[in-house]
C-alpha cells in the first residue's frame, strides 16, 4: 500500500499519523525541527504544548469535555498520553508538558509503519497528504499553501504566559484553592487589594511591549489575548476576567480578595507554574517589573517569560469539506489549527476526522458519518461550512451542535442531554469496520 504524507509533527499531525498507522496505512511523518525551530518552540518533542499546558474543563457539560471524551471512545493517542501525564487542575485536564510530549515522540517513533524524516517542506508531496504544519506554518510552505488554495493570507497573533518556580513564590501571601472549593485545592492564588490592583492595572496597561513584526491589538485571538490587550479595555476588565476574585475566599481574611492572580501547576513534580490567563508580549524586563507588584510574586523567578507568536489559517469556508480535504485537490487535506479550529483538542480532533476519512477511503469503506449531533462532525462542519466573509478561528462550543429535539430545563441538564446523545453516536460509530481493524 503506497505511503500517505503527513507533513508536521504537532497534536494534529501526530494523531492523524497514529490513525493511520493503526490501521495498516504506512505512514511518511515530515517534521522540521529540531533542524529548524520557530519562534514559539523550545524543544524537539512532537505534540509541544506551546501556550497553555491546559487541555481545558475535563466535564461533560463544557463541550471541550465532551470532545476529548469522543476523542478517547474513537481510540485517541493524544488523550492516552494527556490523561497518563495528567497534573493537578481543578475540573480541568492539565499535563505535564514534557511528560506529555515525550510520550507522543516516543509513541510515534516506535510504531514501524511511521517513518520520521526531519526536513522543511516548502511544496505540496506526491500522493494523498495531510497538511498538519500548525499556525507557525513556515513562510515558504505558507505562501505554497496560499497560491494553492487560492485564498487571501490570513493571520492572527497568540500569546504564551509566564512560568514561576513554586519555591519562589511566597505562600504567605498566597492560598491554595479552587474556586467555589470545586474539587481539590489544585490553584495557587495570589490575592490583591485593590491598591495593589489599581497600581498593577496602572503599569501592566503602559508597560513596554516587545517589538512584534506586523502586530496591533485588533489582531489578536479573543480566546488568548494578552493581558495588557486586555487591561487597556478598562479599569475593571482583568477583575470580570482572569484574576476575578468570585469563589475563592482568601484563608487569611476569611473574604474575598479584590482581585485574584491564579496560579496553575505546570509539571508532573509540581515545581513551577504558570500564570493563569497572563499570555503576553510585554518586553522580558517589564514583565519581570510588573508581575512581581503582584503580592505573592514579588520574589518571584521566572523560568521562562511570555512570548507573542503568529498564527496563520486559512479562509476555509469554500475551500475545505467536511472531511478538511481541499475541494480542489481532495488528495490534499489540511488538519489543526491552519484550517480555522483553535485550541489543543480541536486540533487533535481535525487530526483524527481527516485520518480516518483518508483511512476509509484507502481500506474501500463507507465515508464516515460524523453529524453534527457530535462535537468533532459539528466542528468540522462549521470550518467547512462558516461564514465565508467572516470566518473566524472558533473552538468548540455547544453553540455549533445541532440542538435537542426535546426541550430540557437547565444549562447543564441541556448540556449533559447533547453529551449523552453524542456519545451514544459516537459508541455505534466505534463498532464498525474502521475500528475493527485497527492493531496496536
């Protein structure tokens, strides 16, 4: 059977190489580090947590806890490799990032029908191929994909937050907590009043930003923006947002703080940790000056600082199906985030859609049916089907499948209705033939 082509080497390419190789479908895996790294990459570990080591809510009343959970019944590597490297979050799936990566690496290089080459691409290969190369795509390969496809380049800019040592951190002024006590006290947080706040809002908001080529505030992603973006939209906005103080009740007053810097554990050892929702691109130097105005981390290291880098997707309404093939050129498929999902899980998700439809195609099987009654078909079908003046990079959201035919009381019981209808779809789905022949 000839070879397929997955170009890249992250959470989509990953699971779409792992999806095919289980099923007997030989596998050629292009990734160019760690001969050539971009500007968010640190390591040379396949599947690099470059933001958040959040996968985000583990429940199935949040429609990315539903995702994962379809993700894990259709035989995911990803979450295998997220849920063994699980830390502590809450309501939440966080991994140790390394831990996590190493795994998938490891995972991938073993299996014997995935052979690795480590080169750039800069031209579309021969033959069936998944374009997996993420929203740092080269800017040789980007612009190869954008004469190809022929659609406008698009591209919005993503933010990385700061890590702190734990032993830095001084937990005399700092608690331990979730908020409403929702599960395990997994978060540090590190209260401020609202002197403090005022004079944190105040420098954060004219700090001096690194010099990225091309970036103004309108730019950014919603779903990551920097904190600085964020503070400059009012006095009040970081208090309604990443440092709200609602249900967490600060032990040495017995109330409520003004506002609440959130702290969340970012290795399996528990010995540093990441600033909840501070995704920036303030200069080094002014972000070690304003974060360490926080109480608790006045003496804090920063063991890695925040970045800013650019994600690039295309317009895909139009020009991608459901399957994320190009109506164009079917053989080619694209997977992660460059279609338009955003977020770790919708991007592992798109890897998995498209391997398995190529599987299918390849094995002489029915084309998948993935509705919209699920997360994974509704996702697709919204980068396939989304507004095609407007598109906008989306995760996942119970906003996109298809509503209950019964009316059901109560956000949550609606929620967990979806769930359980999806689920049920997704455990027939699971006994047909394109799992019946997949071999570990």
């Amino acid at each position: 059977m000839n070879e397929v082509t997955v170009v890249g080497a992250g959470l989509a390419g990953s699971e779409a190489a792992w999806q095919l190789a289980v099923r007997g479908i030989p596998v050629r895996l292009l990734e160019m580090k760690p001969k050539k790294m971009t500007p968010a990459h640190v390591s040379p570990w396949f599947a690099e947590l470059v933001c958040s080591n959040s996968l985000r809510s583990d429940e199935l009343t949040n429609a990315v806890g539903l995702l994962k959970e379809e993700l894990r019944r259709m035989g995911s590597l990803i979450m295998r490799c997220a849920d063994a490297h699980r830390v502590a979050a809450g309501g939440a799936l966080a991994v140790d990032r390394e831990g996590f990566a190493r795994a998938v690496t490891e995972n991938i290089r073993s299996h014997p029908l995935i052979q690795v080459a480590e080169e750039e691409v800069v031209d579309f290969p021969d033959g069936d191929v998944i374009v997996a190369t993420g929203p740092l795509t080269s800017d040789a390969f980007a612009e190869t994909i954008l004469r190809r496809t022929g659609s406008e380049g698009l591209h919005f800019y993503d933010a990385v937050a700061p890590i702190v040592s734990l032993e830095s951190v001084d937990m005399d002024s700092a608690f331990r907590a979730s908020r409403y006590d929702k599960g395990t006290a997994d978060y540090i947080n590190c209260p401020m009043n609202q002197e403090e706040y005022v004079a944190f809002w105040k420098e954060l908001i004219s700090a001096r930003e690194a010099a990225v080529h091309g970036f103004d505030d309108a730019g950014v992603f919603e779903g990551c923006m920097p904190v600085e973006v964020m503070a400059r939209r009012g006095l009040d906005t970081l208090r309604y947002g990443p440092l709200k103080p609602v249900g967490l009740r600060d032990p040495h007053t017995g109330k409520e703080a003004y506002a609440v810097v959130q702290l969340r554990q970012d290795n399996a050892e528990g010995t540093l940790y990441n600033l909840v929702g501070f995704q920036t691109h303030l200069a080094f130097p002014e972000q070690k000056r304003v974060f360490s105005m926080i109480p608790a981390l006045r003496e804090a290291e920063f063991v890695r600082y925040g970045v800013m880098h650019r994600n690039t997707y295309l317009q895909s309404p139009g020009k991608l199906d459901r399957y994320y093939r190009l109506i164009a050129e079917p053989r080619i498929v694209f997977a992660g985030q460059i279609t338009g999902v955003e977020g770790y899980v919708e991007s592992c998700a798109s890897g998995m859609l498209a391997a398995l439809e190529l599987s299918a195609r390849r094995l002489g099987l029915p084309p998948l049916d993935l509705s919209n009654e699920t997360a994974m078909g509704a996702l697709s079908l919204y980068v396939s089907c989304g507004s095609v003046g407007d598109f906008q990079p989306m995760n996942v959201n119970f906003g996109i499948i298809a509503p209950l035919d019964q009316r059901v009381k109560g956000k949550r019981n609606k929620n967990a209705a979806v769930s359980a209808r999806s689920l049920a779809r997704i455990d027939e789905l699971v006994k047909g033939e394109l799992w019946q022949c997949v071999s570990l």
